[in-house]
C-alpha cells in the first residue's frame, strides 16, 4: 500500500515537473500534495516525493518546512519556482510569508508555475530624433550658395 501511493505521488510531482499545466491545476497540486501528506505514513512519502523532485534533501525539507511553517504543496511550490528563478528558496519563502500568492511570486521571478522561465519580448523605446540646429530651409540656403 505504501508503495502504490509513494508511486503515486511520485507520478504526480513528476507530471507536474515535465507537463506544463495552466495555472489554475497549481493549486491543485498543491492540494493534492497536502492530501497525500494527510495520509498515514503521508508525510514521509510527499518529502521524499518533493525531494527526488527538486533534488533537495529530505532532512533540509524537513528544516525548511519547520522553520517556515509551509505546507507541503507549498514547500514544493517554493522549491519549483526558486530553481527555475535562479534564487534560493529562502528568497521565495520570503515572499511567501509576506502574503503573497504563488501568481504573484512567479510573476516577478519572471517565471511559470510550471517552473519554467517566461519568454519576455523586450520591445525597444523609440528615442526621439536630436532638434535641428538649423531648419531646413537654413540647410538648404547654407547648401546652395
């Protein structure tokens, strides 16, 4: 029994980690990453779910979970962001326990809740063109003499 839901899970995070998926489903995940923790035996299951996932250690999710009072889901959410983001988790946890949503966080990390890095077009300003120091008729007149 133990087996199938760490396959499971493991299944899951995969899916959620190579599957780009709208951002509504995130909090889905995360849900479902919460649900699986509920379970007996649960917990130990989702972190080294989480753990094969972000290549963190089960010990270091332990510590962060602790210290941020993250759930699960959320710790996942964080972890996922703050690679795709080049940040450390500390960074994005941060953010977290200012009150702000995961939309928002992967929004000015410029990154997707899928953890892969926005696409951003750049679109140049036009600069206005240097003022004359003679008009054109001046030119022309200077020109033609």
């Amino acid at each position: 029994m133990k087996t199938k839901s760490l396959l499971f899970t493991l299944a899951l995070l995969l899916l959620v980690t190579v599957v780009p998926a709208p951002a509504a489903s995130n909090s889905q995940t995360i849900a479902r990453i919460n649900a699986d923790a509920q379970k007996p035996g649960g917990p130990a299951q989702v972190l080294q779910a989480i753990s094969t996932s972000t290549h963190v250690p089960v010990a270091t999710l332990e510590k962060q979970k602790a210290k941020t009072g993250l759930t699960y889901g959320d710790l996942f959410m964080a972890h996922s962001i703050a690679k795709a983001a080049g940040k450390s988790f500390e960074e994005i946890a941060a953010m977290k326990a200012k009150g702000e949503t995961w939309d928002k966080i992967s929004d000015a990390n410029n990154v997707s809740l899928d953890g892969k890095k926005k696409v951003v077009k750049v679109q140049a300003k036009p600069t206005p063109s240097p003022t004359p120091l003679k008009s054109l008729r001046q030119e022309q007149n200077d020109r033609y003499k």
